[in-house]
C-alpha cells in the first residue's frame, strides 16, 4: 500500500501525488539493471539504482563522497542515511510515481529506514535468483570500469548479499511480498516473466 508522501499544487488545486515503490533485488550480477531498463522502456516506469546514486555521489568530492567510493571498492554497504537521502531527493525531483528501486534495500538497517523516513511500503519486491557461478562469470564479463567488479571485491560483495540483503528478503516473503525469479536464464527469457507483473499494476 502506497501512502501519499508529497502534494504538488496544480491551478491552485492541491493534487496528492502517490507513490509507488517496487524493489528490485537480487545478487551482485543478477541482472537487476538489465530488466529494470527493459521496464522503463515497456511501461514508463522510473528506474533509481541505488548504487548508480552512490556512485555519482561518490563524485561530488566531498567527505563523504569519499566515504562512498571507499566503502564501494571493499564491497560494504553505505550507511542507510546516504542512500535513503539520494533515494528520497531522486523521487521528488522525478516528479513522478512509480518507481523501481534497483539494488536497496541491502540489509535490514537500510528496510527499516526507508519505511521509516518514507513511510513507503513497497507494493512487492522483484527478486532476481541466480546462482553465484553464473553471477561471477557475469560480472567478470562487463567492463564498465567499475572499481568493485574484480574477483577480491566480488566474493565480498557475495558474502554480503548472503549474509546481510537475503534477510531483507526473507522478511518479505514472511508478508507474501516477493516475486522470486528465476535469473539463470537469457535475459529475454527472463524479461517475458517480469513483465507480466507489470501489465496488472
Ligand atoms: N551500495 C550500497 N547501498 C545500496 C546500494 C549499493 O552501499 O543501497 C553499494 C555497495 O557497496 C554495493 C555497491 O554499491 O556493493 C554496488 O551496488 P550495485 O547495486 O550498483 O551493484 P551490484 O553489487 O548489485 O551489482
Ligand atoms: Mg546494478
């Protein structure tokens, strides 16, 4: 269930604004950002990728930029007041409703913030399984000059999605919130079944 958390004045006429969020989880490699893309593409919806946010941040030069970018490359996992500030800035200034969130949140600290400061809760959680060989072998695939895509980094970012951001997920499944995926397939494949949860929303 979706709470009205902003209210945008139109004609003098104060319309509320819902919001509705998805998360995307699933493994480093899982292709959350693949199939996040593709729904973007068929049904318009807005696609924030946490560590894409983070990543811009870590730019900024600032202290705490370079908090992020260290914290990156050894694989852990940002404090939840970062990420649910760029979360929050990035849907009000997207103007719109209905938002796939890509990769957050990572452990339970990050959940109870979010509902916390949003008092969101999400309409179901897209949950992308996939073996630890296959995501690997993707990641070592692509080249996009990430600092946390070599071997070292991976493994810890694997041990992390087991030991911190699978619970996320068990919570969820506990309120019958979670679509499980079957993500060691081609990405078509893959997509044909995602969508279908798309077409009723
Ligand atoms: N990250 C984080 N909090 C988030 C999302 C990402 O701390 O909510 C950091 C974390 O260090 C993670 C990295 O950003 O390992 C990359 O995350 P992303 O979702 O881009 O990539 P994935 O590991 O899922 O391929
Ligand atoms: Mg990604």
């Amino acid at each position: 269930m979706a709470v009205v958390t902003e209210t945008a004045a139109t004609n003098g006429v104060s319309t509320a604004v819902k919001h509705k969020v998805i998360f995307v989880l699933g493994g480093p490699g899982s292709g959350k950002g693949t199939q996040s893309a593709k729904l973007v593409s068929e049904f318009g919806v807005v696609h924030l990728s946490a560590g894409d946010l983070l990543r811009a941040h870590m730019k900024s030069g600032s202290k705490e930029g370079t908090m992020v970018a260290d914290m990156i490359a050894n694989g852990q996992i940002v404090p939840s007041y970062v990420t649910v500030g760029l979360l929050q800035d990035a849907m009000r200034d997207s103007g719109k409703g209905v938002f796939l969130i890509d990769g957050f949140p990572r452990n339970e600290e990050n959940r109870a913030a979010f509902e916390e400061q949003t008092k969101i809760t999400p309409e179901f959680i897209l949950f992308f399984d996939c073996p630890a060989e296959t995501m690997e072998k993707r990641l070592l695939g692509r080249q996009e000059g990430r600092t946390d895509d070599n071997l070292e980094t991976i493994r810890k970012r694997f041990k992390v999605f087991e030991e911190q951001s699978l619970p996320v997920v068990q919570h969820y499944e506990k309120t019958g919130r979670v679509a499980r995926i079957n993500a060691d397939r081609d990405p078509e494949d893959v997509y044909r079944e995602v969508r279908r949860l798309f077409e009723e929303l």
